[in-house]
C-alpha cells in the first residue's frame, strides 16, 4: 500500500455505513481513505445471520458491499490502526496522525492458514464471541477483508512454527508500530457502537451461569459459519428445548447508565426466536419484554409473524435468574399482566443487550473539542436540515455514531453523511 498523504475525507471506522459514506465519495470521484481498527472492515453486520424483517443473509448484503470498498481505486483502507490527533488547520484543511498496528505478517499471507493448524496456543475466539477458542496466529473469520493472518502478540508463546510452515515467508515479527501523517479535506466519524456489557447486571448470572449467554453469541450459533453443528447449551453441549429471552438488558435501564431504548433489541430478538424454530422446531421460545417497539416497515408484520409461531410473548420485568444443578435456569419475574410475581424454568436464557455510544471519536481531535449529546454521542447540531452535521464544521457523523439505528437507518444515515460532505467539499455546507 502506497504511503498515504492526501485524501478528500476520512472516514473513521469501516462498518457498513463507513463503507456506504465511502463508496458514495468514491463514485463521485473523490478519495477516501477509510481507517479501521479491526483486523477486517465490515464491522458488525459481517457477522449476523439474517437481518430483521426480511430474514435476507446478513452476509450475503454485506460482503458484496465489503468487496466492492476493497476493490475501489478511489478508496484507501487501513486496518489494525487508529486515528490520533486530529487538527484542523483551515477550511477543508484538517491533519491527523494514522497509527499502523503490527499483524506480524506480511501481506504476503495468502490465508491458506496452515500457520493456525500448527500453532499449539488456543485463547478465546473474539470473533466467536468467546464461544470457543481460535490459535495465536490466525485469520480472523472466514469471510474477513483483507483475508490476512495476525498474530496475537500477547499471548503467543514465540514459538516460531508459524515461520517454520508458512509457504509465503509472511511471518515477519519484527514489525513494529508506524505513525504517519495525514492530510484530508474533510472527515466522517462512523465509529459504530458498543454493546452493553451484561456483567453490570449480577442478578442475571452472566458470567457466572454457562447458559446464560448474549445475543450475539446466540447470533452465532445461528449464523452458518456457526462454532458448533446446531444449537447448544455452552454448559453442557445438549440442545436446549426451552429458551427464553430478556429483552432491554441494559437499555431503559438508568440504573446500569442507559436510560434510552437502543431501537433494535426486540426485532432481532424476535428474528432470532424466528430462527430458532427454524433451527429447533420442538423449542419453545418464551420472549419477556417492557414493550415491543416496532416502530419500522414490515416490524408490526413480523411481530405478528412470531406469535403465529408460537413465540410466547411475557410482558414482565425479570428480576432475578437462579441456576439449578442441572444447568436449567430459574427466572423470577413480575408478569405485569396477572399483577404477580411468578417464577419459570428454562433450560437457555439470552440477554438482549442493548447499545452504548462508542466514545473512541471523543479522543481523536487535538485543537477542538466536538460535542456529545446527553448521551455521549455525536450531536448532531441540524437534525432537520443536515443530520450529519456536527459541532465542527467538515466533520461529519454516520450511523449508530450519532444514536441506536437499524442497518436500513445507518445506511440512510451514510448516505446523509456524504452527500452533506460533497456539499462541503464543493463550499455548500458550512
């Protein structure tokens, strides 16, 4: 990759609405550097199943997109590295400083990863979302871009089997980091979001109950690159005949620091409970909710949908979850309907957790602060006129940066992001 020295835009974070802000610059002919701090772009919707309410392949929307920003002759992308220190000099004058992570392999690597076959150290699998484990050096999931190993520094034993197998010498454990600077006319913060972290909630034994697991990792099971043949218990492998669901896990919640509904926890909960009778048609779902937001086109529809499949729907707050020597779960629970508190047992229990702000942008800039909304996103200070527009005038927000959104929202949302960018690259927005 050539040294980067001048762009027309920035875009910080290659998700999905990084790509599309991208893309529409790109084909406009300006050029776009896009930097990432994953080892991939494609953010996090390279690793859903199916997308609510049409059930089309999460991955079969997304690649095609992640293919065509990789292959763009006007777009540059960096991944494993960071943005630091943005300053703005003038008018569509900004520098900033593109911090390169080490893979400790080349881009000569061809993913072949014979490299894992021999490496004797298994942590984690981050990608798996801790599911199950994956080597020290390793490519990080099937349908990444770019399709190049890393080696995971801290935990491999130096061993040096990698260098010793690998048919394209990409082994290079020499690199070191690399700071250069950048010069851009304009930037697009598409940092995306984070989910809630389910550990802020004892009571519901995340962590410390193996069958109590998070969306996501449900989401996994359910994808086909999925680390297990079906559905199954983490505790013990069998396959669960009894699920239940808890929705607004750290959203509505001013107790655990996010007072907002994060839009999306009951559509993809209600799609994965979809699924899940897919997966397992002898399965009872049970879904326990404040309220059902579907507030979007065909969400009403697909609501609608669950029920005639036999996804039983408690509106009720779960207060506690108990767990029984057998691994089955105990949910305490106020059933707001019948006015009690009532207890059930299921054998599987998933945390809808919701979505914070990803706070990394709040950092990046040197000689100006931009400003957060009450909820420490990016504000937006026009969201009639120019909802991408930002404190900082050349700055731009995209996607679940600026607040919770669906696919289709942050889509729109980049697409809002750069048009009001070309606007201002042409003197329009100011």
């Amino acid at each position: 990759m050539t040294q980067p020295n001048k762009f027309d835009a920035l875009i910080i974070g290659g998700g999905i609405a990084g790509e599309e802000s991208a893309l529409n610059l790109a084909n406009m002919d300006y050029k776009v550097i896009i930097v990432e701090k994953d080892l991939s772009i494609g953010g996090k919707m390279i690793h859903l199943s199916k997308v609510f309410p049409t059930l089309d392949c999460g991955a079969c929307i997304t690649t095609p997109k992640v293919s065509e920003t990789a292959r763009h002759p006007n777009i540059s992308i960096y991944t494993n590295s960071e943005i630091q220190d943005i300053e703005k000099l003038g008018e569509n004058n900004f520098t900033a400083t593109l911090l390169e992570k080490p893979r400790y392999v080349t881009e000569d690597c061809t993913g072949c990863q014979i490299c894992e076959e021999k490496c004797p150290v298994i942590v984690e699998d981050q990608y798996q979302w801790n599911l199950v484990g994956r080597k020290a050096v390793y490519v990080p999931f099937s349908i990444a871009n770019p399709r190049i190993a890393a080696i995971d520094i801290e935990n491999c034993s130096l061993c040096g089997l990698c260098e010793k197998v690998c048919p394209a010498n990409a082994i290079d454990f020499s690199q070191e980091e690399k700071r250069s600077n950048i010069n851009v006319n304009s930037v697009i913060i598409a940092t995306g979001y984070n989910l809630f972290d389910p550990l802020k909630i004892p009571r519901y034994g995340f962590g410390k109950f193996k069958n109590v697991v998070t969306a996501m990792q449900m989401e996994r099971q359910l994808v086909p690159t999925r680390p297990y043949n079906n559905v199954l218990r983490p505790k013990d492998g069998k396959m669960p005949d009894n699920i239940a669901y808890v929705l607004c896990t750290g959203s509505r919640d001013e107790t655990v620091g996010n007072p907002i509904c994060s839009q999306v926890c009951c559509m993809y909960s209600i799609k994965q409970a979809q699924l899940l009778l897919g997966a397992l048609p002898m399965a009872d779902v049970t879904i326990y909710y404040l309220h059902i937001r579907a507030f979007g086109k065909g969400f009403c529809e697909f609501f609608q949908q669950a029920k005639g499949m036999d996804v039983e729907f408690i509106k009720g707050k779960v207060g506690l979850i108990k767990e029984k020597e057998n691994g089955n779960l105990i949910l305490r629970y106020e059933d707001i309907q019948k006015g009690k508190v009532l207890e059930a047992e299921h054998d599987l229990v998933v945390l809808s957790t919701g979505i914070l702000p990803n706070t990394d942008y709040s950092s990046m800039f040197k000689n100006i602060n931009i400003e957060q909304d009450d909820f420490s996103y990016v504000h937006q200070v026009d969201e009639l006129c120019c909802p991408a527009k930002t404190s900082i005038d050349g700055v731009f927000v995209a996607g679940t940066s600026s607040g919770p959104m669906d696919i289709p929202d942050s889509i729109l949302s980049a697409g809002a992001a750069s048009s009001e960018t070309a606007g201002y690259l042409k003197g329009g927005i100011r």
